[in-house]
C-alpha cells in the first residue's frame, strides 16, 4: 500500500485546498481531495480497470480517471459519466488539526429529480451495447421502479478492449462483460420489427414484446468493403466478442496479416497483433493515418510509432483484391497474409427507427418524453447524437 494510514490520519496542512493524496484504509487504496472546506474520501482506483485515480482531474466536486475518463462524483462515489458503471467506495472524514478517515460511510446516491411521476411502466431497451445497459443501469440508479427489457443478440461487452488490450493479449476474458444491472430482464433476441402506433416489438423467435416507451440503441455494424476476394473466411472485420476471438486465433495460427484501413480500428488491431509478433502491414487510401481527425502532425507521430513497432504503412492506395495467401494493393504490390482485417468505419444500425416509426406522434422517444435526463455520452450512442459545444454531434462509432 502507498501512503500514509489514513485511519491514524495526516496533518490538515499536507492537504491543500484543491489537493489530492492518496493513502490507504483498512487494506485498501484511498483517495483524500479537499474543495474549500469540504474534503472528500473516495476509492484510490478507478472501478472500470483500477486506473489511478490521484492522478485524475478534479473538477469541482467530481474525479475524473484519467485513463478512459470515467466521472464518479466525490460525495457519492457514483460514477456519472461512462465506461465506469460501478460506484466507488465512501469513506467518512474527520477533519480538524488532522484529518482522519474513519471508516466506509454510507453513499447518498441519486436522488430522482423532479420525482418520477406519470412515467411508462413498461420500458424496452432495443440493444446491449453500452448505450443500452448504461441506460438500463442509470434508469434503476434514477429509482425507475417500472420493468425494464433489454433485447440483443449479445451480451454487453467493453467494445474498446476488443481491439486493444484484449486483442493483445494483455487483458483476461473477464474484462470483457460489462455488468447488468439488478432487475432488468435480458432477452437474448433480436429484434425484428417496432410497430410504434401499437407499442408491439416483434423478436426473432417470432414472438412479441409491448412496451410503453422504447429507447433504441442498436449501434452501428462495420462497413463491408466490396473487394473482390473480401467474402473468404480468413477476411475478419472487428465488432463483437465473437470477431476478436476470431482474429487471435487467426494471429495464433498465421504469422502475417494485413490490415486494410488506417483508422482507429486498424491501427489499434496493428499494434495489438504486433504485441502477438505478426507481421502486419496496412494498407489505407489516405497519405498519412488519422490526419483527417487529428491533423497531419499527430498523424505522422502516429504513423512513425507504428513503424518504430515493426508495422509496414502502404498508403495512397485502395486494394484491388484479396488471395488466399496475399492482399493485392491498387498500386499493384502484392503483400503476402495469412489472414485480413478490414477496418473500415461503421454504419449505424438505424432500420428499426424507419422514418414511419420515427414520424409516429405515439412513439415516445424517451430522451423527448421521459423525464429523466438519459446519459448519452460519446461513448454510449452510435446512432443518437448529443448536445456539444459545437452543437449537436454524433458520438464516436
Ligand atoms: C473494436 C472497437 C474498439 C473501440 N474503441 C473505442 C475507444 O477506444 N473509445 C471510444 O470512445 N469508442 C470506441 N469504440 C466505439 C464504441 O465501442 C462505440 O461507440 C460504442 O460501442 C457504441 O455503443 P452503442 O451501445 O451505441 O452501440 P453498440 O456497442 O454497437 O451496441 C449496439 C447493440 O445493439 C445490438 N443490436 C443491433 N441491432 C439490433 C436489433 N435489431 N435487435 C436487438 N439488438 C440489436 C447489437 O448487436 C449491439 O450489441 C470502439 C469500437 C470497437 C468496435
Ligand atoms: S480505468 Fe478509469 S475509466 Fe477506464
């Protein structure tokens, strides 16, 4: 453990206002922040992967981890922006000469705002992807005692580690699930059908579901590419746990592979199979990765990383075809590859929101009608947009 015992306590004057510490109670990692006159005690390590959160940003009475930027508010513990779902321990606090942790006090939580009157009984939740099931949690957190169904063909899962650490193999399996919160009732179907004037989901078992609102939160899915060649079982695209899984067994059986595409997902998979010691060379249609998003020095940076870590860049071409045993760019090189990825960009999931649905007077669309302010973050909706400084945004896919 690092840092004082917090129990026997440190002196008020080691812990300035707007200061952090980082000690320990009772065996686990504890982090003092004082804001004026208050001074907060609150679990040291972050609750989504333990990130280090006396190294996080205070901003007024919230922390934010400053490894994938989880919130959790300093008086309650409760994480109030994603990927953190989980709240953080509370402690009591005994300030004076000396400021003294006491022991885990009990965390206020949210209180309803404005009393959740005259609210549907009945809520379905189309998709388990982040935005769902943080939506799912937020809505019981909020004290929505109605029934909550949320509908997917797969479970929830840390979609971000899928290509990082995951992927590199430096992540277990049991980092991927994302909880579910208590009293939600998990369907493991798709959906096939909204009809908004009667209210009726109809799944893919043929069965049907009504709800009294819908949130629909259906993602996105890869765009596909139409090379000749790309329909052959060694070209993966990168979406869901079950892609992952193929991609390593595929970097477990081969030695070279080619990553078509330089956006996040391509140049992530590269890093990620070059920590497996597979050749990887990507092929892009852009001169420099990421310049359109970050601008041409950070792509260049970016770029100059990849290849210090043995990745070979063919840019300023698109691919003609794909071989069983080889990738043949539009320049007419020919790269030799046991097996491709193709990370291409997404294309969000929006049939079931059809403009009839979403014309429909009677559907309610729960961010309109709902009182309760749905956590939409840039993390938590492919296919919404939400309110930014530069005005209304959609989220990254
Ligand atoms: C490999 C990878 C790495 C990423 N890394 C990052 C990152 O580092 N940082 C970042 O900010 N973002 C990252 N993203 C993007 C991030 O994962 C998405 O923005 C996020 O997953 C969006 O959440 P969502 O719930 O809107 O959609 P999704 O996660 O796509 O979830 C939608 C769910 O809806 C389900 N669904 C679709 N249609 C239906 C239907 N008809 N019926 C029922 N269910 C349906 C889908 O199966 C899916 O489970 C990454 C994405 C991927 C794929
Ligand atoms: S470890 Fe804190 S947000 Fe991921």
């Amino acid at each position: 453990m690092t840092g004082p015992d917090l129990k026997a306590g440190i002196a008020s004057k080691d812990l300035p206002d707007g200061g952090t510490l980082v000690g320990h109670v009772d065996g686990e990692a504890v982090l003092l922040v004082r804001r004026g006159r208050d001074v907060f005690a609150i679990g040291a390590a972050c609750t989504h992967y333990g990130g280090p959160l006396g190294e996080g940003l205070v901003v007024g009475d919230t922390i934010h981890c400053p490894w994938h930027h989880a919130c959790f508010d300093l008086r309650t513990g409760e994480p109030i922006r994603a990927p953190a779902l989980l709240p953080e321990p509370v402690y009591d606090v005994e300030v004076g000469d000396r400021i003294r942790v006491k022991g885990k006090g009990v965390a206020a939580g949210f209180s309803p705002p404005g009393g959740l009157k005259a609210v549907p009984t009945r809520i379905a939740i189309v998709g388990a992807g982040a935005a769902g099931n943080a939506a799912a949690d937020m809505l019981r957190r909020r004290g929505f005692t109605g029934s909550i169904a949320m509908f997917g063909p797969e479970d929830p899962v840390d979609r971000p580690n899928l290509s990082k650490e995951y992927l590199a193999g430096s992540a277990p399996e049991e980092w991927l699930p994302l909880p579910i919160a208590d009293g939600i009732d998990f369907v493991h179907r798709r959906v096939t059908k909204l009809d908004a004037p009667t209210k009726t989901l109809t799944l893919d078992d043929g069965s049907t579901r009504s709800f009294d609102a819908i949130l629909i939160a259906t993602g996105a899915d890869p765009i596909r590419l139409p090379i000749p060649g790309s329909d052959q079982p060694h070209v993966h695209y990168l979406r869901t746990s079950a892609n992952s899984r193929s991609i390593i067994a595929a970097a477990q059986a081969g030695k070279s592979a080619v990553i078509v595409g330089a956006g996040f997902i391509g140049l992530e998979v590269a890093a990620s199979l070059r920590a497996r010691n597979v050749d990887v060379s990507v092929v892009a249609p852009e001169d420099i990765p990421l310049a359109r998003i970050m601008g041409d020095d950070v792509g260049r940076f970016v770029q100059r990383l990849h290849e210090s870590h043995g990745v070979r860049f063919f840019l300023g071409t698109g691919v003609k075809s794909i071989d069983r045993d080889a990738v043949v760019t539009a320049n007419g090189d020919r790269l030799t590859s046991n097996f491709v990825v193709i990370g291409a960009g997404v294309r969000p999931n929006t049939q079931l929101a059809s403009k009839r649905a979403r014309q429909a007077s009677t559907l309610p669309g729960m961010s309109r009608d709902f009182p309760i302010a749905l956590p939409v973050t840039r993390f938590a909706s492919s296919i919404g947009s939400s309110p930014s400084s530069r005005g209304k945004q959609r989220p990254e896919t």
